[in-house]
C-alpha cells in the first residue's frame, strides 16, 4: 500500500523534504488549500515533487466534499492533469466529471473517482451504488471516506470494499476508524493518507508513526 501525504503550498519545500525522508510515496496537492491557485504555481510544485522523485495526486477537492471554493476549477485541472500521476475528482462534480476524465484518460494518467460523508458511514446499498457510479465514470481508482462511528462501521466499509472488483481506497475517518488507515492492504486498499505538519482529515495518523506501524505489520 502507498501512502499519500497531502499538502498545500505553505512551507511547501521544508515539508516535501519531511515527506520524502519519512518515506512518503505520493504527495496530494491539495490545490484548494494553496494560497497561490495559479495553475503556472501549481504545476511548478508539482514538477518539484517529481524532481523528488515521488509521485503526485491532483486534488481540487469541493466545498460540498470537505474542500474550499476555487474559482476557475476546471482550468487548473485542464492545464495540470496531464502532468499528474493521478487526478482525484468527486463523484458529486457531476459538472465537470465528464471532463475532467477525458482529460486524464487522454493524457495516460490515472483517475481516481472519490466519494466523502462526514457525518456517517452509509448502508450498503449506497456504498455499492458509489462504486457502480464511480466504475461508470471509468475510475482507475475508486475511493470512498466515510465517517465511522464504531468499529461496526469500520469493518462493514472494509469487508464491503474487499469484495468490489478493481483498485480502490477505503477510509474509514475519525478515531473508530484509524484502523482502516492501517489494515487497509488486507481489504485491497492501494493507498493510505497520512500527514505532516498539521491532519487534513479525522483520524489521520502522522507519516512517522503510520509508517513504523505498516512496518512492523506488512514486512
């Protein structure tokens, strides 16, 4: 499993320097927490991440999903996708979904298609028809965050993800669900999202810890 660090473009040479040392495998750019949402500076960092020898995801992530309002969205994607190892697009963008995936596809990167609840972990059904909707945008990746209030809802995300063909990212947020940050590979899970500096998300543990725990139980 790979772990992804997300990081806007405060400090952002101190802190890719962090990721890289602590064993980072992609770095997020999460474009909707940068201060300068030029696409000339967006795609400059993430040319530096490459120089790092590390891989990148291109996130832009909406208000509706966790994320901040960015003007001009669909620009920065145009013009930065092509040169992203992966792209992260919600599934409820249904307004630039269908373009934001021709513009990875046709550039030969990988989509990743993400659905978010912060408030609860669905039943079943929903999980379910978030993977068929997903899989019918032609995600590589499909990735479902959902807020766990027990570890009953950790285990249902996980054992329900288990069994949906193709590549997938399974995140169960908040403390009932940090398990799912550590024993995703088990259940198929590709990639893990960790932190420096400051969690951008529930329940994220810090790149140092995450990666000694991955260690001991995966090696």
């Amino acid at each position: 499993m790979l772990i992804a660090v997300p990081l806007s473009d405060s400090n952002f040479e101190e802190n890719l320097e962090l990721c890289k040392r602590g064993g980072a495998d992609i770095i997020e750019l999460r474009v909707d927490l940068f201060q300068n949402k030029d696409p000339e500076h967006v795609l400059e960092l993430l040319n530096r991440v490459h120089q790092a020898g590390l891989k990148t995801i291109l996130t832009i992530r909406s208000p509706e999903e966790g994320g901040h309002l960015v003007e001009k969205r669909l620009d920065i994607f145009r013009e930065v996708s092509p040169y992203s190892d992966y792209t992260d697009i919600e599934l409820s963008s249904q307004d630039i979904i269908s373009e934001v995936r021709d513009i990875v596809k046709q550039s030969g990167k990988r989509l990743i298609v993400s659905y978010h609840n912060f408030e609860l972990t669905p039943p079943s059904w929903i999980l379910k028809e978030v993977f068929r909707e997903a899989r019918r945008w032609s995600a590589d990746i499909v990735k479902v965050s959902v807020m766990a209030r027990s570890y009953e809802d950790t285990a249902k995300l996980l054992c329900l993800g288990k069994e949906e063909d193709g590549e997938k990212i399974l995140i169960a947020m908040g403390e009932w669900g940090r398990l799912s940050r550590i024993a995703g590979p088990v259940f198929g899970s590709v990639i893990t999202y960790s932190f420096v500096g400051s969690a951008v998300a529930p329940g994220q543990m810090d790149l140092e810890s995450l990666r000694q725990v991955l260690r001991l139980l995966f090696t």
